[in-house]
C-alpha cells in the first residue's frame, strides 16, 4: 500500500486546561427554607450549588423528616469525595466528622443512619436529580469552541436484583473531554435502550459549538438531526447495521487504496505513540466526496466520511484494524482525527476510573432510584477531583480527603479546597470550591 506524502499532525501545543469557574464556588446555602428555631443562616455570597439542588422535591412523609434534605446531600457528596462507595462508608464518614460538619451544618438529630442515607436517596427522583446536576454543570462549564463531547454507556454491573427480577441498569453519559467534565448520564434499563436514552440526554444539554462522538450502536438519523439541531456537528462510528451505507463507505476507500489514496479531495494524516513496549500507529482519511453515494441524503448535514486504520505492534506481533465513520464535519482531517481520538476519553477517563477509583462496578447499591443517584454522586465528585489540579491519581485524591479536613477546607494555608467559609457573624456557611494551585 503506497500512502500519500505524511500529513501528521502538528506538535500539540502545552494545553492548559480551562478550568471551571472555579468548579465550584458551589455547595453554598443549605438552608434555604430552614424553618428551626437555629438563627437564621444569612450569607455574604451568592449560592451556588445547593441553590440548584435545593429545587429537590423532599420525597419523604413529614413525620419523617428528621434529617434536612440538603444536609444529606451536602454529607453524601463529601463522603463520596473522600472514598465513601456506599451508604455504611457515608454513615461513617459522617460521623467520623461530626464535629467538623458542625461547624457549618445544623445536624438536629445528629448524622443520619446509612438506612436513612439508603432510603433518601431510593425515593429522590432520578429524572429531578439529574436535571439539577446539569443545570449546575451548565452553570460552571465555559464554552470551548470544537469541543469534543463523547457519549458513551456503562453497565453498573452488579445494580442488579435477581430476587425482584430486576436486572444491571445501563448509564449514558457525556462527557467533555476538554474541561474534563461528566455533563450528564441518563439510566437505560439495557443496553439495547441506549438508541433511545441518547436523544433524551442529548435534548438536556448545552452542546452548541461542539463535536458530538457516539458510536455505532447510536448512530442514527434522528440521532444525527437532533445534534445539528442542536448547533453542533457529529462524528458517528459506522457499522454493518447500517449496511447499504456502510458497503458504500468501504467500497469507496477500498477503491482508494487501490488508487493509492490520489485525489484533491482526499485529506490524510498520522500519528505515531509509542509507550509500554507498544508502538501505534493511526492513519486517518476524511474526503467530502459522497455526492454520488445513494444512501447519504437521509442523514441531516452529512459532509464526510472517514476511515481510521488502527496498526498496533506489541511483542514483535502487529495487529491491524480498519473502522469507517460518517461526520457533518468539513473535510478538515485533523479535526476528524481530534475528534476521533478524544471519544475513547470517556472510556479511559471516566469508565475506567469510576472502576477503579470508585469501585463502581463492585457497587451493590440496588433499591429503588438508589443506583441511579449514586452514579450522579460518583459523577458530581469526579467533576471536582478531575478539576483540582493536586499532582495525585483520583484513588489518592479521595484518600487525602479522607485523612484531611484541611484538603477539603478552603484556608490561605491550603492550596487544594474544596470547602470555603463565607463567616455571617452567626453560623460559617460553605461552599465546594476548586480554586487550587500546583505543589
């Protein structure tokens, strides 16, 4: 195979990460409706988090409400912050810092039992809580112009309940690979579901500007209308479940190769990796020449299309595979090949990590809306963590948290907050707040 002159991708310039604003000034406020006879809590700035989540509905009966909603949230997020993977760790946690969360926390009955953890956050609304995180997410993302945002779905694979015929829930979410930030998930009962369960989680969503990646199991026409709809572009993996359009696309670059890839409108680039006795090497092609093809025209702004040639060579021994792609992106190959790269962020980044460092796939937690809301709990913690620029893994991060109420608390001695006081003369109020430097 003779290739065309090596258009490889420029160096990449030093990236200095855009980071939220500070993610975030947040988890101010808890007492918004607070009615005990405590003095009123009066803060010197504005609320941030909990202003969006004191939107909560309190599903509880109100006989039963001995523990204050946000108060639960405020303890749940820092526990999971600080290593707590369930309802028994948050307890602990909770009560391990009893004197701590006392300062800026009414607490009236004391920390509240991990059954009382369990059972709150079974009866809150998945549909409520999710549109709170996403409304505070679109409140502490910047706009980043060509932003890749990859979705994705991930099996929580031990959600399921045999006993109640009840099996694994399946999450989708996205994820914005340059601000390293989880923008969403929506549950799907299966996998299968995923084709409907993205729609919905990308009309809840700011995705203007960017560069929308899902594979092939959501690359669908309606899918694809949706996106441009949405002020976006998308580049879609393309698989035999869409035959006739794929057969035409492989058709096409088979052709081309035979040709030697000659052409005007044929853009072609590679990048070369090499780590852990692994040399990789990925060839990318992209051309707008599909105005012959028949079966483009019902995919809305359908520009390009793609093919990645992916040659691993591991122990002497190389692999090599070929995946095609259709794109409303212009005929720009190193935008396609950004594009390309930045989707298996989501797996590295965030499912490999909520494995490893959250233990998520361990996670027995099965009651009600309870998975759900813990996987929005992993994800509001993952925010900050990724978003604090300590030089630690998220593992060692969440340990630090656990050892050091000085980590979590924001002082001029502390470079890594993640909790502020805003002093009222009465009552320390708090906020999450990021604002950390290197070591």
């Amino acid at each position: 195979m003779v290739l065309p002159p090596n258009q490889s991708l420029p160096p990449a310039p030093e990236k200095k990460l855009n980071r939220v604003k500070p993610i975030v000034e947040a988890l101010d406020k808890v007492y918004e409706e607070l009615s005990l006879t405590s003095p009123p809590v009066v803060l010197k700035e504005k609320t941030v988090m909990l202003e969006f989540f004191s939107k909560l509905e309190d599903p509880r009966i109100d006989r039963r409400k001995r523990h204050i909603l946000s108060e639960i949230i405020v303890i749940a997020i820092l526990a999971v912050i600080s290593g707590s993977d369930d309802w028994v760790g948050i307890e602990e946690f909770g009560k391990d810092r009893y004197h701590w969360f006392k300062q800026f926390l009414l607490l009236p009955n004391g920390v509240p039992s991990h059954d009382t953890f369990g059972r709150v956050f079974s009866l809150i609304s998945p549909t409520a809580f999710e549109a709170c995180f996403i409304e505070w997410i679109n409140w502490v993302r910047s706009k980043i112009p060509g932003e890749v945002v990859a979705i994705d779905g991930k099996t929580l694979r031990r959600s399921h309940d045999l006993k109640n015929g009840k099996s694994a829930i399946h999450m989708v979410s996205a994820w914005a690979s340059d601000q390293a930030l989880v923008l969403g998930q929506l549950k799907t009962d299966q996998k299968s579901n995923e084709i409907t369960a993205i729609p919905q989680l990308i009309e809840l969503l700011d995705l203007s500007g960017c560069i929308v990646t899902i594979d092939a199991m959501g690359c669908q026409k309606d899918i694809a209308r949706l996106i441009v709809n949405k002020n976006a572009d998308y580049v879609f993996t393309l698989k035999e479940n869409h035959e006739k359009l794929f057969h035409e696309v492989e058709t096409f670059f088979l052709k081309a190769e035979a040709n030697n890839f000659q052409g005007s409108s044929m853009n072609y680039c590679q990048t070369e990796t090499k780590n852990h006795g692994r040399l990789e090497i990925r060839r990318y092609w992209i051309t707008d020449q599909i105005s012959e093809f028949e079966n483009t025209h019902p995919w809305k702004n359908l520009k390009s299309i793609g093919m990645v040639e992916s040659q691993r060579t591991v122990k002497g021994e190389t692999s090599i595979e070929r995946r095609f792609f259709i794109s409303s992106l212009e005929n720009n190959v190193q935008l396609f090949a950004k594009a390309v790269r930045l989707h298996w962020g989501i797996e590295n980044t965030v499912h490999w990590v909520l494995d490893i460092g959250f233990r998520e796939d361990e996670s027995r937690i099965r009651t009600g809306h309870a998975p759900e809301n813990m996987a929005v709990l992993r994800h509001i913690a993952l925010n900050l963590l990724r978003n604090d620029e300590t030089r630690l893994g998220i593992k060692n991060k969440r340990l630090r948290a656990a050892r050091s109420t000085e980590y979590l608390t924001h002082s001029p001695a502390n470079s890594y907050p993640y909790i502020t006081y805003a002093e009222d003369g009465l009552r320390p109020a708090y906020r999450v707040s990021l604002s950390s430097k290197n070591d």
